[in-house]
C-alpha cells in the first residue's frame, strides 16, 4: 500500500471510531445530527474520489509509459474510495481503467483480472451499457493473447449490448474489433465488412483516434488482399488523424503498418525507414507488443536485403519480448523465421527444433477455435510453417536418407492437410445436439427457416421487375442470416457434451497409412508444393520412396496450361500434357506398373484430371496414352480421409433400395412442362444467374436451360433396377423438397442429374439446382446449398453429381477444394463422382449409362467402374478428346 493510501485508511478508521461513538453518547438526542455527519462524510470523500479519479484520467492520457503507470497509482486510490461510500458504477468504471493500462503496458493477465471485477459489478447494478464496454475488453485480452474463438465470443456478447443501449461509440469499437478477428484468420474480405459497419458510427461519434484504428484496420485489410497501394492511401489518412489526436501509440502501429506495405512492394529502404520512425514510439508509450512487431518486421525486411546476420538478431531481439507478454501467434511467427534463417545456414538440427515449437502454437491455437470455418481460414494462414518443416525434413532426408526423414514429411504433410475435413467426418455420426440447450436448437431451427425465407423471397423478387438495390438488400440479409448461422453452430459445437468428448482425429503416420489404407494393388501419391522446392511421396503398403520436384510457381504455371487445354473440345492432346506428365509422373513411372493410383495433390494439381496425364510423354509426337489405360485412379484430399470414412461407415447396415436419381428439372418460365398452368409469373430468362443468387452464381457463366440429355441418361440408368428398388423424380418432382426429405436415406446410390453452382468465394452458397417451379406454375426455392447437403442424413454409398464444375470449390490452403464432395461425405457418403469443368451434356449421359451398367450389370466397384466408361467413352472418334471424358473423377473410398 502507498504512503498516501495508508494515511487516507487512518483518516477513515478515525472517523468510524468517531461515529460509533457519537452513537453511543448520542443515540437519544441527536440521531438525526450524526446521520447528517456521516452524508457530509460520505459526500467528502465522494468528491475526494472524483478528483483522484480526473488525476488519474489526465495521466493516463499524457499517453507515456511513465505517466500511465502514474495513473494506475491514482486509480487504485479513488477505487479504495469509491468502495469506501460504495460506488459501485464508479469502482467498475476505475476498474475498466486500471485494466485498460494494464493491457496497454503488456500486462494482459493482469488487465484480465480487473475486466472481470468490473464485469461482476455491472452485472449487479444492472448496467448493460457497462457490461457491454467490459466484454469488449475482455475480449479483446483475449484476441491479443491469440485466443481468437473466445474473442468472438465475447465481442458478439457485447456486440447486441451495446446496440440495445444505443451505444454508437461502443458498438463502432466492437464491430471494429470483429473485424479484427476476422482478419487474423484470413477472412479478409469478412473483416472489411466489418470494418465498414463499423467507420461511420465512428465518424459519427467524432473521436479522431477511433476513427484512425478503423481505417488503419481497412488499409491493412487491403494489405493482406495484396492492393498496396490502396492500403498506403488508408494508412495516410489514419496517420493524419492520430498525428492530429497527439496519439502516439495509433502513430506507431500505422508506421509500422506503412512500412509494411512498402516492403511488400518491394521497397525494402523505404520500409526501413518507417519501421525505425514506429520503434522509439512504441517504446514511449511502454508497448511490448508493438516494439516486438516492429523488431520482428525489421527483422523480416534484413531476410528481404540478404543481411542474414542483421536479420537473426532482430529475431532474437523479438522473440522474449512475445514470450513475456504471451503473445503465441506471434511468438509461433517469430519461430518460423528463425528456423527459416538457420535451415538456409544449414542448422537443420537448430531449425527443426524452433518449428516444431512453432507448429505445437499453431497446431494449440487452432484447437481452441470451435468454429469449422475460421479453424479452417486460420489454418490456411500457416500452411509456411508445414512447408518449411516439410522441406527441413527431406532436406535432412536427402543427408541421412536412412533416418526415416521422409517418413516424417509425409506425416507433416498429412498433419497439413483437410485437417478441418477429418474432424467433420469424425463428428458427423456423433449427433453433437444432443445435449445441446434446446433454445439454440431451437434458434438454428429459426434461423435456417429464415434462410429458407429469404431465398424463396429473392427468388420472387428476381422473378419480377426489380431495382438492383432490392436485389442488393436482400443479398445482404442472406449474407447477414449465414454469418448468425455459422456462429450460432461454433456455440453449438463448444456447448455440446458430445462434441466436447470427441477425440479430435490425429493424421495418420507413414506406418498407419500402410496397415489402415494401403492394400498389395494400390500406390499412393501424395504431392507437396513449396516455395523453393515440390516433393513426391510414393507409398505401398509395404514401403516409401520419395522425390524432389521443382518448386510450386514451376509447377502450377504449367498445371494452368494443361487445364486450360484440357477443357477444349477440339484438343485431343497438346505439349501442355506431355509437359506436366514429364515433371509430376516421370520421376515415379518406374514404380506404377498396373496398380490402382490414390492421388493426393495439392495447389494447382487439384484442378488435373491425372485420368488424362499421358503415359508416353518422352518423345514428341508419340501415340497419347492416356494414365487411365493401366490405372484405376482414385482423388483423396489427404490418406488420413479414407481411415475416418471406413471407420464411420464399417457398422453401417445395407439400404433396402438402390437407386433414386434427380433429373431434368423445370428452370425456366418457358418451359413446355409449364403450359397451361395458370399461376405463371413472367420470369426474366435472360439473366438466370441472378435467379441464382447474384453471389451463387457469381463464377459461373452457364445460363440454366434445361439438360435434355439428363432425361435420356436418368431414365436408362434407371431401367437397370427392378422399379421397386429405384426412384424416379423428375420435372417437378426433381426438387429440393424431394431431396431433403428422409426418403433418400433408403437408397444406396444417389444420383443428381442438372446444374451446378460453383461459389469459390461463398462455398456454403454453391449447390446443385433443383426445380424452380412447383407443378402449379409457382416459383419455389429450388437451390440445395451446401449447408443444405450437410443437414442431409444419408445412408448412401454413392452420390453421383453429373452436373457443372460440382468438384471445384474455394481452395483453401490446407484444407484443399472446400465444395460439395465434403458436404455429400459429412452427409453419409463415403464417395463421391463430380466433375472438374463444364462437361458435355450427350457426352456425360452416355457416360453415365456406360458407368451404371459396368456397376449395376457387371458388379464393377464405382472406381472400376468409371474408368472402364470412360475408356469407352474415349474409344469413341467424336468424344476422343480428354474434354468429354476427363472430367469426372471418383473422391473418396474405393473398396
């Protein structure tokens, strides 16, 4: 206790002595008197804690470190006072000041502790403007110290507090800070959404330093979008607000951000120079945190200038600093370049050690994110660290190649990928509501109708005149609903009994692999795309070879050639082939012989139908063979997906039917099937992409009109099963309703036979599209989105998707092609047939027909199957070109 706060506790003991006494001596006379001395007392002291209370606050904005540590001095003796008349609105107020410093100097655990007194006495008093402010700085504790998921959490507590109370400071700061989260896990775009909520409540208010975080938050947003310049402009305009707010620790976090910039364009002196203006600021203003950063990033810009040497000791001056304060995002980031710097010295022990420390963070950090999607963007931002460790681990391989180092890069390289994919399957016969409260049950039940709602409404609403503002808004609100349902099922999964005593599936190791997926006839292939150097790993189940390939811009610029080449109807075969085929299958064509190939690639090679790589590339105008004449070929996104898929389905007992096909549906207000219906709206046919959702269908450039061939194709695939054991839904009846009602879960083969829609910006808003009429003419809701399909409940063995680009999706770093494929498989289908381009729709029924007789006649497995199809397919002088029959491939278990 300070010499001032022993003395005031002296004068306030007198003065109970005094008025206990007085009561004894006065208690008949003069009872009212002594009530009017301890109010006099009271109000005293009140006044005492006021004015200690505005000392502190004019410390603490001098901005300095010295003076902040002044002001917490001060703080604690108005809170001694304040308890003394019992204020609790001013003691929590005190509180939230004392921890606001606390934060600012670095001490975040002990910020923490004064948050939550605070929050304890908002709640009794009541005080949801309080409450609010509270939960949006513990909250933000948690996000400095890497705990993003309980972060969100505690921003969307705040978030609705705040708007209720119309706290329009409050809430610009929380949005702002959402936006923050988002951004760390690489939802960049989300973040600006947020950011953008955010600045004209913050304009409002009229606070320059506020005003200057969010948009210094909106240029680093387009930073990490890769659109520098409009960043710098950002960044300009928030170093003028904070130079004029006499806000130096806003001034040093935005040179720091400037600098960034300007490294990333490429101007490593200009960056020096900001970096070396931001860190004497942030040492003024006792920011840990900030100084680390600013070391680190100087540290980074030296690596850039080839200063070695320089570099590493920026590195070492950063690093303590992030353990002190516990930063472990950072302090995993400032691992990473160490271990970079001594694998480029060739200290390969040193290095292996400082990134296995660094993906231990990342890996801890990860797991405490119950939200799929931002566990899965999160990832995506630290796939480098797996990359380096991946090519530490060969490079000490190519050393001691009997040390089993490359055993250890291919489990690496397991451990980075779809990593979010193997928990999904592992969940999804865990039924993680049950346990769940019933009112967030009840609420997703909501908010999934409300979404249904909306997407029949923008349906009408596009199906008559419009204005393109109505489309906007009501874009918007689905938008909105979405990000609510996300949120709503993170809550669920971090509430769930079930999902807390699931076992979080570890991938498998080279030794797993073999025994649990490998079997005599498959080899499999797992590819690596790094920055200076690709790897190949051939497996059986009986032993390993592996192979340095070139590096990932090499590569994937010829994998685009190839792609693009491919999906031309006219190109039989091109050097784009040969060329590929040469880099990514030569090194191991010694090892394929006849065996069935498990393909597990990666970047650009996703997007390769290896189907179509040629197997007689080494001579210029050799006969195309294509790799699908010897092998049956099989898409996994890691090996470790197949051991979860036969887990989950080994107990599975047989439906009683075996096929229901989806086909030929009503798109369009044209339609023959729709003469004479009286309730016909005028539909605008030219545009349906926007009936598709403008954002849907915002990559694809197919118009709707009907798949005549699909008819054809459903009804000859149908025609091999006994009309007991298959479902027909055609026109009307080929339509989401049919294809989310439990009926489908009595089939073993699902088979959708119509368009898809491809989002890689939005996944969970690419589908399949169903009819868009009802048999009265009626618009209806005819899309099943991804969010759909994972609510589906399927006893299926196989679903077909003979539709447009239905095994694209966005791609993800580490997770791969996040699509439909994932969200059939969560459903219950252990595999899955979907196509990689816009296919041929006569080409893709005779497929079809070819590759259910070779399955439903002959008993070929589904992988058997298609490639003997499509072998036919390609036998044929009209459909000879890999356009026709290239595109599907089989995802997923083989056996």
């Amino acid at each position: 206790m300070t010499q001032n706060n022993r003395q005031f506790m002296q004068s306030i003991a007198s003065h109970t002595i005094v008025i206990c006494t007085s009561i004894i001596l006065l208690s008949e006379t003069s009872f009212a008197s002594i009530e009017q001395y301890e109010i006099k007392i009271a109000q005293t002291t009140q006044t005492t804690a006021k004015q200690v209370y505005e000392q502190g606050k004019q410390l603490y904005e001098q901005g300095t470190a010295a003076a902040r540590q002044q002001a917490i001095k001060k703080f604690e003796e108005a809170l001694v006072l304040y308890r003394a008349v019992g204020d609790r609105s001013f003691q929590a107020l005190t509180l939230v000041y004392i921890g606001k410093i606390n934060s600012d100097l670095g001490e975040k655990q002990t910020a923490q502790d004064y948050y939550r007194q605070a929050l304890l006495l908002y709640q009794q008093i009541k005080d949801k403007s309080g409450q609010g402010t509270t939960l949006n700085n513990i909250g933000k504790i948690y996000s400095e110290l890497g705990e993003r998921q309980k972060a969100l959490d505690y921003y969307f507590q705040a978030l609705p507090l705040r708007q209720q109370t119309q706290d329009k400071r409050g809430e610009g700061i929380t949005l702002n800070n959402i936006g923050v989260i988002y951004s760390f896990l690489g939802e960049h775009q989300k973040a600006l959404d947020y950011y953008h909520q955010s600045l004209p409540l913050k304009i409002l208010v009229g606070e320059k330093s506020s005003t200057a975080n969010t948009i210094n938050n909106i240029g680093k947003a387009y930073s990490d979008l890769g659109d520098e310049q409009k960043a710098l402009d950002y960044f300009n305009q928030s170093l003028l607000l904070y130079q004029q707010a006499k806000d130096k620790s806003g001034e040093a976090i935005v040179l720091n951000n400037i600098a960034i910039a300007y490294s990333n364009q490429g101007q490593q002196q200009k960056a020096l120079d900001y970096f070396y203006q931001s860190l004497p600021l942030f040492e003024i203003v006792g920011d840990k945190s900030g100084k680390a950063i600013a070391l680190l990033n100087l540290g980074r810009v030296y690596v850039k200038l080839g200063e070695q040497q320089k570099a590493q000791d920026y590195f070492h001056q950063s690093l303590p600093i992030f353990q002190q304060v516990g930063n472990k995002p950072r302090e995993a980031h400032n691992l990473y370049h160490l271990a970079a710097l001594e694998r480029d010295k060739g200290n390969f022990n040193t290095a292996q050690t400082q990134i296995e420390i660094a993906i231990k963070i990342v890996e801890d950090i990860r797991s405490q994110i119950t939200s799929q999607e931002l566990r899965t963007s999160y990832f995506a931002t630290v796939q480098d660290y797996y990359q380096l460790y991946i090519d530490l681990l060969m490079q000490r391989h190519k050393q001691q190649p009997s040390q089993g180092y490359d055993a250890q890069a291919l489990q690496a390289s397991e451990r980075a990928r779809a990593r979010s994919l193997l928990e999904l399957l592992s969940e999804a016969n865990a039924d993680i509501r049950q346990g769940v409260e019933p009112e967030l049950l009840s609420q997703e039940r909501k908010l999934r109708q409300k979404l249904d709602f909306l997407e029949t409404q923008q349906i009408e609403l596009l199906s008559r005149h419009h204005t393109e503002s109505q489309a906007q808004a009501l874009a918007k609100d689905i938008t909105t609903l979405l990000e609510q349902y996300k949120h709503l099922q993170a809550k669920i999964r971090a509430t769930s009994p079930r999902y807390a005593a699931l076992t979080q599936p570890q991938p498998l190791s080279l030794a797993q692999i073999q025994k649990q997926v490998l079997d005599d006839n498959t080899l499999l292939l797992e590819y690596s795309l790094g920055e200076k150097r690709s790897y190949l790993w051939a497996v059986t189940n009986k032993s390993i070879k592996s192979y340095e390939l070139p590096k990932r811009a090499d590569i994937e610029a010829i994998a685009h050639k190839f792609r693009q080449d491919i999906t031309s109807p006219y190109l039989r075969h091109s050097p784009s082939i040969d060329t590929l085929s040469q880099i990514i299958l030569a090194p191991v064509a010694p090892q394929l012989k006849n065996q069935r190939l498990v393909v597990v690639s990666d970047g650009a090679l996703q997007y390769v139908p290896f189907t179509a790589l040629n197997t007689n590339y080494s001579q210029a105008g050799n006969k195309y063979q294509p790799l699908l004449l010897n092998h049956e070929i099989i898409t996994l996104p890691s090996a470790s997906t197949v051991a979860i898929l036969r887990q989950e389905h080994k107990q599975r007992q047989p439906t009683s039917k075996a096929l229901a096909v989806l086909a030929d549906p009503v798109f369009s207000s044209d339609d023959e099937r729709l003469q004479g219906k009286t309730a016909r709206p005028a539909v605008v046919d030219n545009n349906l992409n926007k009936l598709a959702l403008t954002r849907a269908a915002s990559d694809s450039e197919i118009r709707f009109e009907r798949l005549r061939f699909t008819r054809q194709e459903a009804e000859a695939i149908l025609a091999l099963v006994p009309d007991s054991k298959g479902k027909p839904a055609f026109d009307f009846t080929a339509s989401r309703n049919t294809a989310t009602s439990n009926e489908l879960s009595q089939y073993r083969i699902i088979h959708f036979a119509t368009h898809g829609i491809l989002n890689s910006k939005h996944p969970e808003l690419s589908g399949v599209v169903l009819s868009l009429f009802d048999n009265q003419g009626m618009p209806q809701n005819g899309f099943l989105r991804l969010h759909d399909i994972f609510n589906l409940n399927l006893q299926a063995e196989l679903v077909v998707l003979s539709a447009c680009k239905t095994g694209l999706g966005e791609e993800v770093k580490g997770e791969g092609l996040v699509g439909l494929t994932r969200g059939f498989m969560y459903a219950g289908s252990p595999r899955v047939v979907v196509s990689l381009w816009s296919v041929d729709d006569q080409a893709t029924s005779e497929l079809m027909q070819l590759f259910y007789k070779q399955m439903l006649q002959t008993g070929l497995k589904p992988a058997a199957a298609l490639r003997t199809a499509q072998i036919e397919i390609w036998r044929k002088q009209q459909y000879a070109a890999p356009y026709y029959w290239a595109a599907f491939t089989l995802q997923g278990e083989w056996k």
